[in-house]
C-alpha cells in the first residue's frame, strides 16, 4: 500500500470521499481497464473470444453482518469474498468491481473507508480493480453492494446444468461450522482451484457452496434434471462442526451438510476424470468424492449405518426427523 501523501487531506465529503478511493486504485494495475474511477462510467477491454462474467451481491446490516460487531473492514472483506466466490463457480477469471454503499450517516467516511480497506486486501490478491461505485449516505444501517465482471478462459463457463448420470461429486474443502468460528466472514475464493481443475479436466456442472450443501448440490440437480447419493463417511466435516454441535446439539454430520458460508466449491465431473483428478490433483486445489449422480432424482444421503436418507434443500427437518 502506498504511503499517504502528507498533503492528502483526510476525506471529509462525497466528492473527497471518492478521490480518496480513485487515489487508491490509480496505482492498481487492472486487468484490461480503459477507464476506472471518475468518469460517468467505467470503460473495461474485453479478451476476444471470451464471454464476460457479471455477478451482484447485496450485504444488509442486520440482515447478513451486524457492523457493531464485525467491523467495516471484515464487512467489505465478506462483500468482496461472496462476489469472488461466484466468479469461481464459473472458472472464471474476476476482472473489476463496482460498489454501491448507503452508509450510515454517522460515521459515513470512517465506514467508507474501512469497508474500502477490507476489500482491497481481497482485491488485490485476486487482482480485481474497483472502476466505481455509488455513494450514499443515510439514516438506516449499513447497506453494500458488489458487482463483479470476470471472464470466461478460452475453456468457457461451467455452470450448474451439466451433471449426467454416473459423474461424481467433489468439494474442495471441508464443510460445515462457520459461523462458529468466524471463517463465514473470511471466505477463500476458490478462483485458482476453479481453474486448475476446469483445464485438467471438463468440470460438467459447479456452484459455490454459500447455502449448504444440500441447498447448493440441490441447485445442481435440479437444473441437470438429476439425482444424486452422497456418502456422509466421504463428506469432509470441518471441526468447527464439532464445536457448534456442542453449542446446539445438533450432530456434526447434520451441520456439514446444511450449514452454509463455507464458499468451497462443488463440481461434478465423469467418474474417469474424477479417478484421475484425485490421483494427481492440480495445484493448489483440494479435493474430496463425496458421492455420485444419479438419473433417480432427488438429493438421497447414505448413513454410516447404511440407511439411505432423502434430503430436501436446507434438509435440517428431514434429515433430524430420521435420526
Ligand atoms: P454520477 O453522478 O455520474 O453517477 P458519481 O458522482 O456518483 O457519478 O460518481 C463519480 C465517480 O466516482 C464515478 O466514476 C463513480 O463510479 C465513482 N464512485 C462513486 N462512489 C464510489 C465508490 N463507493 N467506490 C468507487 N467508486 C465510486
Ligand atoms: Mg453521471
């Protein structure tokens, strides 16, 4: 981060407001920007050949964050995070961002300010350049909004419709648990993975794991017209699910599969792909079967003593009602 200039006065309106931001993102190589922050719009090139990405995320506090708590920073690192995460489902390439903030009035520049820092530590790891934005500023809470353009490789987008019978479903990392230990407002865009596993092999369909993944693999079934059996032995259970079910009882197993804000990936790819996928997994993905797709519809789990249970999206009541 650049030191700040001596005579750079702290912002103290919209106008200075927003030239603290377009100070701050001059320095910032974009990926293909013609035009960043100032004018009336943004100008972006794009890569002959690709399709663009475009992706849109409202956080509300006290809705999905309580600012008093979380802060600005961790608020615009989340904001930021859930936007990346869907480029990911894509095996997309993120490009450039627009954020549209109604601030609370108290306080406007300082959250402004922090919100701005929390996304740039993302930003800048994923090498995403803010081109605008919109400033408000009111008497309610806190309310952001990230838009995010990206691109497609050469391979193209993946999206939820491909799945066929006989793939099988991986995640790219554990699941479950987040809220107990804060890791939902740090989420780890899987971008890179995303892409090292689409150019290994032709991912059939993927989403980003942000409701749980009995809501998320759902989606997948649902637009591929298929089914699927999920292992619970095979599901990657984060130990923040032991401690939430110390908290509320509820069994580890029931939070890896429901709880959301994880932000790992799902993907189905043909059991010949996934064979090789994990006997050479690209760097720096991870990856883990959980189960296959099936023609029979349905989202159906097989127990560790062997039962077969039926999920619904969110599965909480079914999934309990079985034990
Ligand atoms: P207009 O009235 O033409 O929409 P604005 O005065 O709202 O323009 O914004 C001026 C410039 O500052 C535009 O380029 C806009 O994209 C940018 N901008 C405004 N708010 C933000 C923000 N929160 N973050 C980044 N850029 C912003
Ligand atoms: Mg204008």
């Amino acid at each position: 981060v650049k030191a700040k200039s001596m005579h750079e006065p702290e912002p103290s309106s919209e106008f200075t407001l927003i030239n603290w931001f377009r100070q701050r993102e001059r320095s910032r190589p974009g990926r293909g920007t013609t035009l960043g922050i100032g004018d009336d719009c943004a100008i972006l090139g794009v890569t002959p050949g690709c399709d663009l990405l475009v992706t849109t995320d409202m956080l509300m506090d006290g809705r999905h964050f309580r600012l008093d708590q979380y802060g600005p920073e961790a608020v615009g690192y989340k904001a930021m995070g859930v936007n990346l995460s869907d480029i990911a489902a894509m095996a997309g390439v993120p490009r450039a961002g627009v954020v549209a903030v109604a601030l609370p009035r108290l306080d406007a520049i300082a959250v402004a300010q922090g919100v701005y820092n929390g996304m740039r530590s993302l930003a800048e790891q994923f090498q995403v350049e803010l081109v605008g934005g919109d400033t408000n500023a009111w008497d309610g809470p806190l309310v952001i909004n990230v838009t995010l353009v990206g691109e497609t490789t050469s391979l193209g987008p993946v999206r939820r419709s491909g799945a066929r019978a006989g793939d099988i479903i991986l995640v790219t990392g554990a699941l479950g648990g987040s809220l107990a230990s804060g890791r939902h407002l740090r989420p780890e865009p899987r971008i890179a993975e995303a892409l090292a596993l689409h150019a290994a092999a032709p991912i059939h369909a993927m989403i980003d794991i942000s409701d749980g993944l009995s809501s998320d693999l759902g989606h997948i079934l649902e637009e591929s017209g298929v089914g699927a059996v999920v292992d619970a032995e095979s599901i990657p259970i984060h130990p923040d699910c032991q401690a939430m079910s110390r908290q509320d009882g509820v069994p580890a197993l029931d939070h890896a599969v429901n709880d959301g804000e994880d932000f790992e990936l799902c993907l189905v790819v043909s059991a010949e792909n996934a064979a090789r996928l994990l006997a050479s997994t690209p760097s720096p993905a991870k990856i883990y079967s959980i189960g296959a797709i099936t023609d029979a519809p349905g989202l159906r789990l097989k127990l560790p003593d062997g039962r077969i249970v039926t999920v619904g999206p969110g599965g909480f009541d079914h999934l309990r009602a079985t034990k």
